[in-house]
C-alpha cells in the first residue's frame, strides 16, 4: 500500500507530540503538583493521583491534537493552510524538545537534590514508574492511530 507523504508527517508528528506530552506532563505533574498536592493531601494520594492526571492527560492531549491533525489531512485543506499548520507545529515540536530536555536537566540536577532531602527513595522511584508509563501507552497507542488512519485514508481514495 502506498502512502501519501502527507499521511507520514501525520505519523510522525503524531507519535513527537505524544511522547513529549507524555515526558511534559509526566515531570510536570508527579513532581509540581504531587508536591502541591501533599500540602493538602497525604503524600502517596498526591502520587498517584498525579501518576493518573499525568497518563490520563497524555493520552486525552496527544490523541486530540493527533486528530485535529488528521482531519485537516484527511479533508484535503487547501495546501496553504496545511504548510501554515505544520510550520506551527514543527515549531511547537522543536520547543517541546527544548523545553522537555531543559526542564528534565534542571529537574534531574536541582529539585533531585531538593527531593532526596525530604521524599524517601520510594517516592522517586513512582515518579520514574509514572514517566515509563506514560511513555509504554502513549507510544503504541499514537502508532495505531496513525496507521489505522493511513489505511482509512487508503480505502477512501480506492
């Protein structure tokens, strides 16, 4: 079967944003708000609780923005449109980069330090259980998604 090369920026834009969801969210939310969270709440209640916004998060996001992308393409939008949405999110892909290897530098170095005081190394290794997590489901599931969507796309144009 033969694709369409707009089919594989879809895939390939699709399983970028999902895995720098999956790492944002899940740095973001089991550490910040975990820690926001244990001023309210018990500290292994803000963990998992944040262990579940953080995958439940990444999946709702990265599949949303992956269809928004994948009914311009399937509509057929006027080219201009598409390369101005492309442009966007190449531009949003490469400071998602930026920013996930940033903040997964400052908060490997600084906060570890900050949390190996007060967290027992249990509560570290939840945080590291959460971000695999969140990768193992969001990386298959973008997959499936864009290839079930190239072979919609496929039976369509026959």
């Amino acid at each position: 079967i033969s694709i369409h090369p707009t089919t594989h920026l879809s895939i390939y834009l699709s399983i970028y944003l999902s895995i720098y969801l999956s790492i944002y969210l899940s740095i973001y939310l089991s550490i910040y708000l975990s820690i926001y969270l244990s001023i309210y709440l018990s500290i292994y209640l803000s963990i998992y609780l944040s262990i579940y916004l953080s995958i439940y998060l990444s999946i709702y996001l990265s599949t949303y923005i992956y269809v928004l992308l994948s009914v311009c393409i399937f509509l057929s939008l006027p080219l201009s449109f598409f390369l101005y949405l492309s442009l966007y999110l190449y531009l949003s892909i490469y400071l998602s980069i930026y920013l996930s290897i940033y903040l997964s530098i400052y908060l490997s170095i600084y906060i570890s330090i900050y949390l190996s005081i007060y967290l027992s190394p249990r509560l570290s290794y939840l945080f590291f259980l959460s971000l695999s997590l969140s990768l193992s489901l969001i990386f298959p599931s973008s997959v499936s998604l864009s290839l079930s969507l190239c072979w919609l796309k496929q039976l369509n144009q026959h």
